[in-house]
C-alpha cells in the first residue's frame, strides 16, 4: 500500500550572492552618530536576476538580420533565451532549423507548427517532416544597445 | 537507494548542445595540444576509433571515416557540468559530484516515491534546459548504481535511459550480465586474477566467501561484494577539495635546451599554486617530471622525474616554481628531446590549520603579495603578474586547431541567430 504524498519535491539550494551588491558597513566605526540608513539597507538592484529566473538553463545568443524587427529585434541585439520555458503558441523561440539558428515567432495550430516573422519581407515558415526542426529555447528578453 | 547519473559522452554532448549540425554524426574530441582522442560520439565508436589515441597517427582515418575532430574546449564544459550539477541538487540535498560528468545521489526517505518517475523526471529536466543527454541507473548501493547505469546506457530505447534495480530478481539478472573489467574498481590485474579463480561475471564474484576475498585480496574487494549484493558500504563522499593538483602538458614542438624546459614548469608550478589557493590549502609535496617524445622510438629516451618534500606546507608560486625549477636542473639530461613535463602538488592541508614547522617558515609577505597578484589576474583575465622565471615575451598557447566557440563564457563567442 502506498501513502499519498505531494508527487514529487523539489529542493532548492541557497542562492550564492556575489560581493558586488551590497557593502558592510561597521556601524561603531565613527564616534558620531550612526547612519539611519543601517536598518534599512537593501541589496543593489541585479539586472542578472531581473533578467535571468533560471541560471541553469539561461543562454545568450547574438541576433544577426532584421527578420523580426516587428517585434523590436533588430540586427546585433542580444537575446536572453530560457530552455526551462515550455514551447507554446505565440512565444519568440530560438530554433534550430536545416542547419541554422532562427529566432521567430511560434506558431502552433491544429498540431502544425509555424514560424512566423515579424517583418512583411519575410515570408512565413511551416514545418514539416523534411525539416532538420528542433527548438533550442524561449527568448524572455532582447537586450539593445542605443 | 542510491542513483549514478552519467553524462553520455560528455564533451562531444557539450559541443552538440552549440552546433546541433553535429547531431548523429561521427565526433571525436582531442586533449590538450590536441594530443589524443578522449571523447567520442557513439557513431565515431562505431568507426572503430579507440580511446586514448595519438591524433596525428589517425588523420588519415579520421579523413576516410568523415570523423569530425575538436580540440577540448574546457572553459565550455567546465560551465555546461556546473548546470547539470546544479540541477542535479534540485532533486536530492545529498550529491557526490564524481567527475565533470558524472555523480552519485542519496535518496533518503524515498520510500514512498517511484524512482523510476524520479530518474525520468530528473534525465528530462537536464536534457530539456541544457541539452545534454543522460543515463540514469538508480539501485541500493553505489556500485549497484553503477551496474544500473551500465544497463540504462546500453539499451536507451528499452529503459529510457533510466533503470532502477528494485527486485531480487533484476538484481541476479543485472549481475550476471556485467562482465568483471566492466565493473567499478575491478581492474585489468584483478579480473586476470579472478578469471583464474573461475568468476566469469559479477554473479559469480559475490558468491566467493568473505575469506578467501580477504585472504587474497584487500577490504575494498571485501566491500565492493558486499555493496554488490547490496549492502552500502561506500557512502557518498563530499568532496570539498581535491587531495592532488598538477598541471602538465605536451609542448608543441620539443625542447632540448634547459631554459625552455625551466621556464615551462616554473608556469606550472604556478599554475599549481593558483589552484592551490583558489582551493584554499597548502602543499607539502611537489613532483616534477620530464618526458621525451615516446612516440618517436628512433630518438634517444629519457623519462624521469622527482618528488620533494617541502619543510613547510606553502601555495605560494615563489616557493613551489623555485622548488620545480631546481627539481629541473636533476632531471635534465643533456641530448634529449623533451616533448612532455609536469608538475603536481600532493599532501595537501587546508590554509588556516597545519603543523607549524619551529625552524623554517614562509616568508610573511609572500601571503599578502600571492592575494594582490591573484586579484590582479583575476582581474584583467588573462595573467598579467608573472614570475620572472615565466617567459614574459612570448605567450605559450596550446595547440587547439580545432577549438570551438566559448559559447557560455565569452560574450564574443555566443550563438548567432537569423
């Protein structure tokens, strides 16, 4: 007989945080008066952690060619792809197709997929069983230099 | 119970993940300097291509057999075994990270879980966030696990890549399918020596009595039955440093002069001292060995090398390259032409708890100075503070003709996408 339990869990280790964030700050150094700001200091904002949720399964890729200038990726931007994301309808995947990385829009209908681009010079994509198809991750941000 | 989570074919994986154009096809990776084949996919295995190889002797066979060929690119695995072992954590609090792709985990209080769902959940997640594929042998002792593992590489389709040994009757049919070598801690010598006494599998070996095992062998052997017959006897081992560091390499062409040679290990010896004090511990032994080029048998041979003990334990560079490059100047022989050296450090012992030695001691400023030097070259990357005994003029490279992109660590070597 089997007990019923949660199905599975999941243990999470500690958070390693890097030295660059926040400064120790001895109160009793000075004879004066001590900062009001000790009690309420915080940790500085991380744009690693803003932009990353899954260290392990985060990775960066280099976008070259305008194909999805409609959705504000141009050419040279850095994309932030997530493996851990499941692939769904409407998400920006980075895919792997006929030897070549592509970033599109997924698109997913009826059990076929699509990949659309967002930019009218580019003509959609369906997949078919002919195609070397695999997709590599979501892109969860697109960072740019202005 | 105990699971042995292995990487398949790990470094080759690694490459995949990055160049998925490598996906079903022959790919063999090279050692440092491009040496010798260490990893291969499994289609390269099919070629007939062995481990361990020297690479320039197989050219032409890795032209005929269209066997694609990379030179090691560390700081990419190095990275891609970090995810998979952090991952691995999410699954157990008790880990034994084993090698770069490999290791063991305690499942404690699992009772009421089904290991198989388990392993498959944890083989799924690795695969889907970092791409690498793995195999999974899940059973109630570590060498068991191993067993386990073997089963679940050899039949992916069969098993999923997951097999747990949970009945007696798995357990017999698991045994008697394991050849002796294939076993873990079985070495060549003792199969030799167990082949004679008729033990043709592991079944046969767990079956020898505890006298005999003890009477002609050692209490490991001992215990490697007993775990076989699925008894623990090896808990896991958190390994917070390693017990040896060395650094040694091939040269990319060879040395026959004494500066050349002095000057490659006082690099190593440094190199050593780095990752002495990254660890935080002291050394008390250093070796140092030299090798002529045993490849080229028409050529004069000389292989030797030296072990010092040190009269006190130091991870100072100064002291370790001033040790090595004098443990050179015994070695050397004149007339040879050196392709290989080395340098390890042993007997090592945590930083802030040694016996102190009343006569001689470090120099204490060699410890403040070895902290700024290191925040410098970990600053500026590459390593800007040498030793006057290093070559300042020329930067030493290994021969990587083949090494792929840093994908995950250089910012320049990312993936590009259209």
């Amino acid at each position: 007989m089997t007990v019923k339990t949660p199905q599975y869990l999941t243990f999470f280790s500690l958070k390693d945080i890097k030295s660059n964030g926040i400064l120790f700050m001895d109160i009793s150094i000075s004879a004066g008066f001590p900062s009001p700001a000790d009690d309420f200091k915080e940790t500085r904002i991380s744009l690693d952690e803003e932009l990353i949720k899954n260290k392990e399964a985060t990775f960066f890729a280099k976008v070259s060619g305008q194909s999805m200038i409609g959705a504000g990726i141009d050419n040279n931007d850095l994309l932030v792809i997530d493996r851990s994301i499941e692939p769904t309808n409407n998400k920006i995947a980075v895919c792997f197709l006929d030897g070549e990385f592509t970033v599109k829009r997924l698109r997913v209908d009826n059990g076929e997929v699509w990949l659309q681009p967002e930019n009218p010079k580019y003509p959609i994509i369906k997949i078919t069983e002919e195609n070397d198809f695999v997709i590599w991750g979501i892109v969860t941000n697109v960072i740019k230099k202005v | 119970m105990y699971a042995l989570v292995d990487c398949n074919n790990f470094y080759v994986s690694c490459e995949r993940v990055f160049n998925p154009n490598l996906q079903n096809k022959p790919v063999a990776i090279l050692s440092n300097n491009d040496g010798c084949v260490i990893s291969l996919s499994d289609e390269a295995k099919k070629t007939g291509l062995p481990f361990g190889v020297p690479a320039f002797k197989y050219e032409a066979f890795f032209k005929v057999n269209n066997i694609t060929i990379l030179s090691s690119n560390y700081p990419l695995y190095g990275d891609m075994s970090t995810r998979v072992m952090k991952i691995l954590h999410q699954f157990t609090p008790d880990i034994e990270v084993y090698s770069i792709d490999e290791a063991f985990l305690e499942f404690k209080g699992f009772q009421n879980y089904n290991l198989e769902d388990y392993g498959l959940k944890i083989r799924k997640r690795i695969l889907q966030w970092t791409g690498i594929p793995t195999s999974v042998g899940i059973a109630s002792t570590k060498a068991l696990s191993k067993v386990a593992n073997k089963i679940a590489r050899k039949y992916p389709k069969k098993t999923n890549g997951v097999y747990v040994i949970d009945s007696d009757e798995k357990h017999i049919k698991a045994l008697r399918w394991i050849s002796l070598k294939n076993v873990w801690g079985i070495g060549n010598r003792l199969e030799k020596r167990l082949l004679l006494k008729g033990c043709k599998n592991a079944l046969d070996f767990i079956q020898l009595s505890d006298r005999w095992i003890l009477k002609n062998f050692s209490v490991s052997e001992w215990k490697l039955k007993k775990e076989l017959q699925g008894v623990p006897k090896f808990l896991l081992e958190e390994i917070s440093s390693k017990k040896n560091i060395a650094t040694t390499r091939s040269f990319e062409s060879t040395f026959s002069d004494i500066d050349n040679i002095k000057e490659r290990v006082a690099t190593f010896a440094t190199s050593c001292a780095e990752k002495l004090r990254k660890q935080q511990s002291n050394c008390q032994i250093i070796i140092v060995f030299l090798r002529s080029n045993h490849y080229k048998k028409d050529t004069k041979q000389h292989k030797a090398s030296i072990s010092i003990v040190l009269p006190y334990p130091t991870n100072s560079s100064l002291t370790i390259s001033k040790v090595a490059v004098q443990a050179v100047t015994q070695l050397f022989k004149k007339g040879i032409a050196y392709k290989r050296a080395g340098v390890l450090v042993s007997g090592l012992v945590p930083t802030n708890n040694y016996q102190l030695n009343l006569f001689v001691q470090e120099n204490p400023k060699h410890k403040p100075l070895m902290r700024v030097v290191d925040k410098i070259n970990t600053k500026f990357k590459a390593n800007k503070i040498k030793l006057a005994s290093q070559d300042l003029q020329q930067t030493w490279k290994m021969r990587q003709e083949r090494l792929s992109p840093k994908y995950t660590t250089n910012i320049n070597d990312i993936i590009t996408v259209k």
